[in-house]
C-alpha cells in the first residue's frame, strides 16, 4: 500500500473497489461520485502538480467534507497550490456544472452507476466529458440477475448499491450505446449480503463488485490484428502489464491480439507503450467477461477474494 494511504484512510472507505488507472501524470482526471473527496486526493498525488482532477458529488455534505480536507492534503504532497477542485453535482446532469466537453484524459467511478436511476444518460455525460483516446475506469455494483422492482424504493437495499444494480450482461450494450469501446473485466470482488431478510427480499440474487476499463476511440479508428509488444513504460509495470482478468502483457513478449482490441491500443493514451506488426491468423481476444463465472472459478480454486462490503 501506498505510503500516502495512511494519511487519507485512517479508518474506512466507501466504494465497490477501488482501481488506479496508469499513466497518470499530467493528466486532466474526473471522479464521478467523488463522495469525501479520498480517492481526489490520491488522483491529486498522483497526477502530479501538472495535472488536475475533479470531483462531483451529488451531497453537499460530502463535498463540504472534501472542501474541508483540501489544504490538507495539497500541502501534505507539497504543492503550492491545489491541483483538484469539487462540485456538486448528480451524474445524470453532468453538462450543468460547466465542464468542457472532451477535457478529461481519463474519467473514474467507484460504486456510483449502481445507484443512478438513468444509466444511459450518466454514460452520455461521461463519454461526453472524455477525451478522444482516453479511458472510462469504472468499478460498480452489478447483479447476475434483475433485482426486483417492487423494493427499489428500500432506502437501505438502494444506497447498498443492489436495487439499482445492472444486470452485468447488460453493461455493454449501454456502454456501446454512449459511444465507448465494449468493456473488459479487470477486477471482481463478493458483496457480503448478512442479513437473511435482505436476502430473502433480493430473491437470493448475487450482487458482485466488478471492475472495467472501456475507452473512449477516434471516429473510424482501426486496426487488424496484431502482435503487439509492451515495451515497459507504464510506470509501476516494468516488466508486466495486466490489461484484464484474462491477459497480461509481458515487456518484450508479443502478443497475438484480434482487431478490436489492436485498435484500443493503438488509438488511445496507452498507444506509445506498445509496438504493433500484423498478426498472422485470426487471433480471438477476450472482453466482456462474465464476472460470477470468474467468482465461481476463484472460489473452486480455494482463491475467494474478500468481500469488498457488508450488507446488513
């Protein structure tokens, strides 16, 4: 854990898992659902005094807490002045708080989507929002199932991120729809359901903590298969980069990848990290996982991860 952790989490943290994204210095960063500000400040660090990050909230009073925290922290990483600014602000009206479109390399949420009613016109805001080449890190709340109906009016059920959970295998089609590329799986966790009677409400309905990058491509961008080679420059991956739960990329090793994800490389921020030459063959690259399939073959091999939350 980062040394700077100690100074932002001293007790607890809120959110469905939290993912840095790589190549983060300089970088113009929004944090969609920012709640207190935490992972503001750690963006803060590591974007650098050249780069900026945003956060938007929709309480007040966790943008107040954030605002409250903030000279802390930009004279803890010494700073001169601050490098990050807070709004409040819903995720479904991003385009009221007068931010640029195309203005951000990179946008983030961390269990935010989960309990936005219209999902397609909090994408649209974010897709909007990002830069052409940048990606959308997002870790959310999804069920394998639809939660039921008739309790998404439970305050409890609701703000624990599960009535207004997707339903994972509706993701893409969402995501496609605004615009951005088709998800890949980076990262799952179990959601600890304890009370019996929350259960029984949720029809024994799975909810998981999931992680995906999706970008953000040029208008006809394209590219046939590739091999394609990493050449160790994301700082922190110096000898391997792990691009999803299915593939990681190894410094000097190339890989055959299909077309889809030949094009993300080589049309996003990521492009000067590799090195591309046509692939021979019809390589198949995989995207979109299922995530409960993931967490049922973790837990058979006795490697369970933690659950990331407690409902209860």
């Amino acid at each position: 854990m980062p040394f700077y952790f100690q100074f932002i989490f001293p007790r607890s943290y809120y959110g469905s898992g939290m993912t840095i994204p790589e190549k983060l210095a300089g970088k113009r960063v929004l944090d969609i659902g920012c709640g207190s500000g935490s992972f503001v400040f750690i963006l803060s660090k590591l974007v650098g005094p050249s780069g900026y990050v945003v956060g938007v909230d929709i309480s007040d009073g966790l943008i107040e807490t954030a605002k409250s925290e903030s000279e802390y922290h930009w004279k803890l990483w010494g700073y001169s002045k601050p490098n990050f600014e807070f709004h409040v602000g819903n995720a479904e009206r991003l385009d009221e708080l007068g931010l640029k479109a195309e203005s951000f390399d990179l946008v983030v949420s961390n269990g935010v989507f989960c309990v936005v009613p219209d999902k397609d016109r909090a994408f649209a805001h974010a897709y909007n929002l990002l830069k052409t080449g940048g990606q959308f890190y997002l870790n959310d709340v999804y069920a394998e199932k639809d939660p039921p109906a008739k309790y998404k009016d439970n305050e409890t059920l609701w703000c624990m991120g599960t009535t207004g959970a997707m339903r994972w295998d509706t993701l893409a089609a969402t995501a496609v729809k605004a615009g951005f590329t088709v998800p890949y799986l980076t990262q799952v966790a179990p959601i600890n359901i304890a009370k019996e009677e929350y259960n029984t409400m949720l029809e024994n309905g799975r909810f998981l903590c999931v992680g995906w990058r999706l970008f953000k491509l040029p208008k006809g961008a394209k590219r046939g298969p590739s091999r394609v080679t990493y050449n160790g420059n994301i700082p922190g991956f110096p000898d391997a980069f792990p691009w999803d739960v299915d593939l990681t990329f190894k410094k000097g090793v190339g890989v055959d990848v299909d077309s889809a994800l030949a094009t993300i490389l080589s049309a996003s921020y990521l492009s000067d990290s590799f090195a591309f030459a046509d692939a021979s063959g019809s390589p198949t690259t995989k995207r979109n996982q299922n995530p409960f399939a993931l967490i049922d073959k973790l837990k058979a091999e006795g490697r369970m991860p933690d659950s990331i939350y407690k409902v209860e």
